[in-house]
C-alpha cells in the first residue's frame, strides 16, 4: 500500500476499501436492475398481457422488498468504509502527537479527532458510499429512459443537469462557511481545555461565572456561525429534492404529451421514481463533500508537519546512529552524552556508575531540555547530532526495547497513560516479574493496598485517582525499574512530601548506575554531586523551527 505524500489524507480506493467501493458500484447496478423489473411488471398490468396479474403484483412487490435490502446493505457496507478510513486517518492524528516536536494543543487535537473526523467520515460513508451505489443508479435509469423514448431521457436528465449547474456556486459558499464554522469550533475547544485544565485555580478565584462568560460568547460565535451555514446547506438540500420530483414530473409530462401507453408512462415514472433517492441524497452529498474539505484543509497540513518532523527525526536519528563511538565509552557502565546548545561546548557529560551530576541553568527549562533530548522527547535541531552513548551502546542506535533499559526519566508533573497501576509501573521493562515490580513499589514507599483495587487499580485522567505525591513516587519507581545504567530526575523533589524527599535522596545516593539530575542544594550536597551548567545559548533556527542549512 502506497504512503500518502505529506499533507494528503490516506487514498480512500486502496486495500479492503477497494472491495467495498466495488461492492457499492455493484450494489448501484442491482438497484437499477431491480427497477427495471418492476417497470416491466408495470407494463404487464394492461390488457392482453400473457402473465397473469397475481404474478406481476407479487414480482412488483418482491422487486421492491429486495430493493429495500439492497439499500440496507448499501448502508452497511457505506459505514464500514467510513469508520475503515477515519481510523486510518485517526492513527496518522494520533502518530503526530506522538512524533518529536509536536505542539499541538489539546482542545485543537480533540477538535480535530472529534468535529474534523465527523466531517470525513461522514463524506466517505454518506457522501463517496452513496455517489458509488447512486451513480450507477441514476445512470442506468437514464439509459432505460432513453431506450423507451428518447424524450424521456432527455426530460429526466435536464433538472439534473440545472442541479449540477446551481451546485457549482453553492458548494463553494458552503465551503467557505464550512471553514468559518470549523475556526469558530477549534477556538470554542481550546478555550474549553484551557477552562477546564485551570479548573482549580478559576474556582479559587471564584472566577466561574467569567469563564463561563467566556465560554458562552465563544459558544455563541458557533451557533452563529452553524445558523448562517444552515442556510446554503438547506439551500443545497432542497436542490436536490427538487431535482428529483422535476424529473420524476418532466418523466410524467412528457408520457402525457407525446401519447405514450398509459403502462409505458406509469413503468418510466417508476424507473424516475427509484432513481430520485440517490437524487435527493446529492444535495446532502455535496454538503458533506464541502465540510469534508474544509476538515482537509486543517488536516492536511498537520499531517504534513508530522510527516516532516518524522523525517527530520529518523534522518537525525540514522546520523547519529551512524556515528562512530567516542573514546573511552564502551565500558559496561559509562555514559556520554553530547547534545548540541545545551551541554557545553568541547566538554560532553560522561560518567560512569556512582557519578552523580546536578544541572543547573539561567534558564529553568534548560536542563529538562537537555534530558528530553537525551531520551528522544524533542528532536535534535535540523543539521545537528545528538550523541548519547549508555553501557557502550549508541541509544540512537539501540532497537526501542533496548533503549528503555538503558535509560530510565522522572520529572516533576508526571502524567500517566490510561491503565491498570500494575502496567503503568512496568511501561518501561514489561519482561520483569511480579516480584521486581513489587520490591521496586516498596523502595518508593507506595502502597498499593489503599487502593480498592490494588495494582489493578485503573489510572485515568493522567494518574488518577493517585495524589500527586504518589503520582511522583511512581514516576521514580517507573524510572529505577530495572536499574538502568543513566537515570534522569528532573524536579522531582518539588512533587514529594518530606518522607518522599528523604526517599529519594536516599534512592538516588545508592542507586549502582549514573545519575543526572535536577534539584536543590541540601539534595545535590547530601549525594556530592558534580554541577554542571547547562548552556543558554540555543542553536540558531529557522522561523519555522528549524537550523538552517543550505537549502533554505
């Protein structure tokens, strides 16, 4: 299967989906033929007809029950072609969020794997499932038309060909609307994760009543919005239902005046009548077609970003890969680490087992800077290399399971993934056993008995229903599991009661690997710890983040 190219979404007649969209041409093509039987059936109502009338009632109404079930599976296999490619275009989401450098913020990413995925899927399974069952259709009804009369044809194609004509303009007003709508919707959300993320702070302010001031305006722009795109969609809509009973009614007109049988009439009108729901639903398709667009034009671009991002990563990642070890770095134990504008210049961090390395900064962030970079969380700027060698193996070069046992990160304000508490201590190294896990929770000082469910306890909402102290605690048990030989505590001491301090303090003082770490004096005074200062100055980059090289 071909990747999209960087900022389209994923192809739609590609793998399984194939077969389903065939499957809806073919689905079009039974419809059509089923109303040819019953147009028919119709003719053979009149006198003289050799078949006798219980039969052609029962072959009508036996056209119509299959008709009918056509149609349901027209829908079924419709929706699972939609949910197929929204999934598909939700894991690309998804894999950007989780790609170094990502940025986006949360309100705009639910946004837009909420509204925006609505908007697509229902453009594929209501809008591209129905075009390739009604095309077919309304196709083969014309074909059937023309056959009986050429007029006949000819009067049922020409409100359609009006309804294409008047689609043109309108579908780019609902376009436009569409995206307006869309902005007024993204900036609703992001008030909202804004709104609720300060929740405890709003309310200690007794600032309630504002925000959801705030919230109303914002709400208020949408409905707005929402009503003044109702207008060309309903507009749209209606196009279609009157396309479809102007062509059923020419169809109808047209048998009167040219003198046709009246069975002749009535059989055309029947054919004109099956097709006028794919007609009607054309209204509806090109609404979807338009939201579906403007959901795109958001779409598109963050999945090119990711797709650059990840191609600077893994280009940056290859090189450092490839880099030859330093010297003095294949011992069992030692590290380097050498991480361009941050560590200083000609002076890499190494060590080995026992050395402890407190990092200190003018800038605050600095340092948690410096061990996302080292763990892989922010990509090194473009034209620059990382280097970090643990236990004589290049991380860059270590396969993902590997790399986890060989460094081991805690920060202050850990978040965990949604799941059991058992997993989430053992995220890192799942080969361990229950036992290891155990001890390591018992070094920390958690207990996992308070819990009413013990390590089955499910954590939700990024650690709930932990404290924050405990949230720490597991944070640093999560990190030391296994022991790996570079452990990277970043603040942690500030998210811990004064039992947890001593804890990790002690923790950190016997712990057999390296350790570089982030915190106050008393701390790095009591493990005698070496300071390094972080550097300030950052590696110069482009507008759009990146370094600059010859090609820009």
């Amino acid at each position: 299967m071909r990747s999209p190219e960087p900022g389209e979404l994923p192809k739609i007649f590609t793998g399984p989906r194939r077969t389903w969209l065939l499957g809806l041409v073919a689905l079009g093509l039974g419809q059509g033929a089923l109303g040819a039987v019953s147009a028919w059936a119709l003719t053979q109502l009149r006198a003289g007809s050799p078949w006798p009338t219980a039969v052609v009632i029962l072959s009508i109404v036996a056209a119509a029950v299959a008709l009918g079930g056509l149609r349901v599976e027209e829908r079924i296999v419709a929706e699972r072609l939609g949910q197929d490619y929204v999934r598909q275009v939700r894991r690309d989401l998804l894999e950007a969020e989780l790609t170094p450098g990502s940025r986006t913020h949360l309100g705009i990413t639910v946004a837009r794997t909420t509204n925006d995925l609505s908007s697509v899927r229902n453009w594929v399974s209501q809008g591209v499932g129905p075009l390739a069952a009604g095309i077919p259709l309304i196709a083969g009804s014309a074909v059937g038309l023309t056959i009986i009369d050429p007029y006949l044809g000819i009067g049922f194609l020409f409100p359609l060909g009006v309804l294409a004509a008047v689609l043109v303009p309108w579908a780019r007003t609902a376009y436009l609307k569409s995206r307006r709508l869309r902005r007024a919707r993204g900036r609703m959300a992001t008030r909202i994760a804004d709104t609720v993320g300060a929740s405890q702070g709003i309310i200690a302010a007794r600032g309630a009543r504002r925000e959801l001031g705030h919230i109303d305006t914002a709400s208020g722009v949408v409905v707005d919005r929402a009503v003044d795109r109702s207008v060309i969609v309903g507009t749209i809509r209606a196009g279609g239902t009157v396309a479809a009973l102007l062509a059923t009614l020419a169809v109808a007109a047209i048998g009167v005046v040219r003198g046709l049988d009246p069975a002749v009439t009535m059989a055309a009108m029947a054919v004109a009548g099956i097709a006028s729901t794919p007609i009607i639903d054309l209204g509806r398709i090109v609404e979807y077609r338009q939201t579906y667009l403007a959901a795109r034009a958001v779409l598109g671009p963050a999945l090119a970003d990711a797709a650059r991002r990840r191609t600077e990563h893994e280009d940056s990642r290859q090189l450092a890969a490839s880099a030859p070890a330093p010297d003095g770095v294949d011992g069992p134990g030692l590290v380097h680490m050498d991480v361009p504008g941050l560590t200083p210049q000609d002076a890499p961090l190494r060590g080995g087992g026992g050395v402890r390395i407190r990092l200190t900064s003018d800038d605050p962030e600095a340092p948690l800077r410096l061990m996302r970079r080292v763990v892989g969380l922010d990509a090194a700027p473009r034209g620059t290399t990382d280097e970090v060698w643990v236990a004589g193996q290049n991380l860059r070069a270590a396969a993902p399971a590997r790399g986890r046992a060989l460094v081991g990160l805690a920060t202050r304000g850990a978040v965990f993934e949604r799941g059991p508490l058992r997993r989430a201590l053992r995220y890192r190294r799942p080969d361990l056993d229950d036992e290891t896990a155990a001890a390591v929770f018992d070094t920390v000082g958690l207990s996992a008995d308070r819990l009413p469910d013990g390590f089955r306890t499910e954590l939700r909402a990024g650690g709930e229903p932990l404290t924050t102290d405990e949230r720490a605690r597991l944070a640093l048990a999560r990190a030391i599991y296994g022991e790996p030989p570079l452990l990277l505590v970043a603040d942690l001491d500030r998210d811990l009661d004064q039992e947890g301090r001593a804890r990790l303090e002690q923790i950190l003082a016997d712990y057999p690997g390296m350790v570089v770490f982030t915190g106050p004096d008393d701390l790095a005074g009591a493990l005698g710890a070496e300071e390094v200062r972080v550097e300030v100055t950052p590696v110069p980059v482009t507008s759009d983040g990146r370094a600059p090289d010859d090609d820009d």
